[in-house]
C-alpha cells in the first residue's frame, strides 16, 4: 500500500479563524485563540496520522505589515510556510476586506503549490454572500477548491480533509506515528500562560508580553511549573501584577485551570514578572525567546 505525507500550510490574515480551523483539523488544542490580532507568533506543527497518511498541519501568524522587528521575525514565518508547503490552506472569512494584504494574495498565486481557499465563519452570514464569496474566490484563484465552512461549528470538514488527502504527495511519514506535534511540553505551557493574558489584559499590555517557563519539573503526579513574564517598561509590569498581585494571580489561575486539562495532571505553578527593555526589537531577546524562522 502506497503512503501519502506532506507538510499542509494555513495563511491568511489576522483573525479570519486560522488557528480554530488547525485545532479543529488536528482534533487537538494546539494553537491559542483570541479575538486580538496577533495571537499566533509562531509556526505550530499539529500532525494528523493514519496507516497510509501522515499530514503535518502547520499554524502560522497572520499577514501584517511589520512594525517592529518581533513582526519581522513573524512574518518570515509566513513566508517560510509558503516556500515549503506541499499543500497551502489560505484562509478567509466573511467579514473581512477582501483587499486586504492583496500582495500577499499575489505571492500565494506564484507559489506553485496546490491550493485550497476556505471561506471561514459562514455562520455569521447568508447564502447569498457566501455565493458571492465563493463566487469572487475561485475567480482570485483559478483552479484552487473553495470550501465555505465554520471551524467553530466544525461544519464542512469533512470535505476540506478528503481534498488534501487527494493533493498529499506519496512519501514516508516525516515524523514519528505516535507524535501530535513537533513542539515543546514547555513551549504549550508558555503558550497557555500567553494566551490568558491576552485574554485578561486590554491595549499595548499583551504585544508586550512574552513568557518563559524557567522549571518544568514532573514531581510523581505533580507537575510544578515556574514562568517568567517578560514585559517591556516598569509601567507595564506594574499593571501586569496588578493591585496587591490581585491580576497575575488571576493569570495564573486560569493558566493553571486549563494547563492541568491540557496535560492531564495536577499543577503547581509560580509566575513571575521580569523587565526586558524593548525586547520586541532586540535580535538576541527574539531569539532567546525561540523566535526562530526557520522552524
């Protein structure tokens, strides 16, 4: 029996539901998710295998205009997702301006690599836009399949999954059959702390936030966790912290909360709040932070 395997790219612009869309296809909660632009920074591998396939969905940031050299980094991300992808999901949605980054739309159509459009978030709209959509859609990409669907509502999937499986390449699997992802124990943990600042905190607070877990130690059932939240200005720490710690308590409550789902296991968790100055456009922070464009 033959073996398909490939690298399955999603891109699109800020919060059209690209990481709901990989959850969703991955059966996993990999990729974090707010309403705030920004909320994926890094390339997140979720791997989907089954006894003659192997697909290896990759997240990526949304397409942005670099403001600062963090973006910069992201947006390598993005264009390292083209260069490599064996199949591309470019992601839109209802709502959002169809002109939007229209050079990037330019770079996908040069990329060479089979392509599917899916039209997200369909529940927030009518037949007769989404005909529309379709409609302007396929024109933009001649030859790409269109699939209007609702990752929130996992509606029309099925469809999405059963094309790429027809694009994949024949090949050995990539990675091992039992893993889900290429990332960290770690690197979920930070991600899981990120995300409920994101979600706890308004304006400029959570772009300037980046978090480190320091200890990761398995204690029989226990795990205890020590992370570090790196913010920018002294300002900035001191509303991260909150009046008598009340808000980073908060944080990491709920990151405990979910992390202990996520893992499976009882969690002790100390969070910290540390200043490095200017961080989103220091080369060497980015990368002591695991901002690597290559992965």
């Amino acid at each position: 029996m033959s073996h398909k395997a490939g690298f399955v790219n999603i891109i699109g612009n800020p919060n059209v539901g690209k990481s709901t869309i990989m959850n969703a296809l991955v059966g996993e909660r990999l990729s974090i998710i707010t309403s705030k632009m920004q909320t994926t920074r890094h390339r997140i591998k979720g791997i989907v295998n089954g006894e003659d396939f192997q697909i290896v969905y990759s997240d990526t940031p949304g397409i942005l205009k670099p403001g600062y050299k963090l973006q910069e980094t992201m947006m390598k991300y993005v264009d390292s997702a083209l260069a490599d992808a064996d199949v591309i999901l470019y992601v839109t949605d209802v709502k959002e301006d169809k002109a939007k980054n229209s050079d990037y739309v330019e770079k996908v159509k040069q990329a060479g690599v089979p392509l599917i459009v899916l039209i997200n978030k369909i529940d927030l709209s009518n037949q007769q836009e989404v005909i529309a959509l379709f409609d302007y859609w396929s024109g933009t990409f001649p030859g790409a399949a269109v699939f209007p669907l609702s990752a929130t509502e996992k509606f029309n999937l099925k469809p999405v999954f059963d094309r790429i499986l027809e694009l994949l390449p024949e090949s050995p699997p990539y990675f091992p059959k039992d893993e889900l992802t290429d990332r960290s124990e770690r690197f979920f943990m930070q991600e899981i702390i990120r995300e409920k600042i994101l979600l706890t905190y308004q304006k400029e607070i959570p772009y300037a936030v980046e978090v480190e877990v320091e200890e990761f130690i398995t204690d029989g059932d226990l795990l205890r966790i020590r992370g570090v939240i790196y913010v920018e200005r002294d300002s900035q720490k001191g509303i991260l912290i909150g009046k008598g710690g009340t808000a980073l308590k908060k944080v990491g409550t709920l990151a405990r909360q979910e992390a202990e789902e996520f893992f499976g296991r009882k969690i002790f968790l100390e969070l910290f709040v540390k200043v490095s100055r200017e961080w989103r456009e220091n080369d060497r922070a980015i990368s002591r932070f695991g901002y690597h464009p290559e992965n």
